[in-house]
C-alpha cells in the first residue's frame, strides 16, 4: 500500500496496532469508526496519525482534552450524515437523517466552528459515508452536494 502511495484508513485500535509494526507512515493513516474509545483516541493522537473522522460532538471534545493534556494538535474530518438515501437495504444506509453514524447537519457548523476555534484540533474538512451494496451512486453524487454546500457555509 506504502509503495503504491496510498493511505491506509483503520477503524479499531487493533488496526493501528497493525500499521504501527507493519511500519506505515503514520501521517498516511486516517483513523475512522463510530465509537472510538478514549484508549484508542489517545493512541492515535501519540501516533500522530494523519487525520481522525471525528463522528460525533462528544469524541471531537474527547479528543481536544487528549491534545489538550498531551499539548498537541490533531487534523480531523467531520464524518456527516448527509440526510440522503441510498437504494440498499436499510441496516446497512448510512446517510439518511436517523442514522447512528455522524453528525447531524444542523449541529456540523456549530461543531466545526468549536474545532477552528481550538488550539487543539485543526479540522481539514467533511467526509461522509452512504452504505454498502449499492447500485448505483446517486446517493454519492447527492451527498456530494449536501457536503459542498455545507463547505461553502463554513467558508
């Protein structure tokens, strides 16, 4: 993957583990998943991975005590939920307005807005899943959509 000059993106402490020894860059790594743990933040945040998908408002203040404590900073993405729908079955949709994954988008802006104002994260844009399975990428290109606009207000 290294050679290739590809990223490398984990979801679990394990698989950073993993990366660690396997001796991946780890300012090629993008740490993801919906429920980090502190343990894992940490680690991550000693690893100095490249970027954290920051899936929720009450990780994002997690992971600025972290940096806070380890006086360091941390690049994030903020993982939306783009309230859009996807032609799969509905345990594996990710993007509509119920889903468990992400931050709404009437609480991104605020969310953004807390991180730029933080000496701690340095947050370097959005990123959203729409599920698995698809037919089709309609539900890619409309997320797209949702996801510039919201761009263009933070700017």
């Amino acid at each position: 993957v290294e050679r290739a000059g590809l990223g490398l993106d984990v979801v679990s402490g394990g698989e950073l583990y993993v990366a660690e020894n396997a001796g991946f860059p780890m300012d090629k790594v993008v740490f993801h998943g919906n429920n980090k743990s502190y343990d894992e933040l940490c680690t991550a945040v000693e690893l100095k991975v490249g970027r954290i998908i920051v899936d929720n408002p009450s990780e994002l203040r997690m992971l600025e005590q972290i940096c806070s404590a380890k006086k360091t900073r941390v690049s994030v993405l903020f993982r939306i939920t783009p309230e859009v729908s996807s032609d799969t079955h509905a345990y594996i949709a990710t993007a509509d307005r119920d889903s468990k994954f992400g931050i709404p988008l009437e609480e991104v802006l605020h969310e953004y807005t807390y991180a730029v104002n933080s000496e701690h994260i340095d947050p370097r844009g959005l990123h959203f899943h729409v599920g698995s399975q698809l037919q089709s990428n309609i539900s890619h290109l409309n997320a797209l959509d949702v996801a510039l606009r919201l761009a263009e207000n933070i700017a």
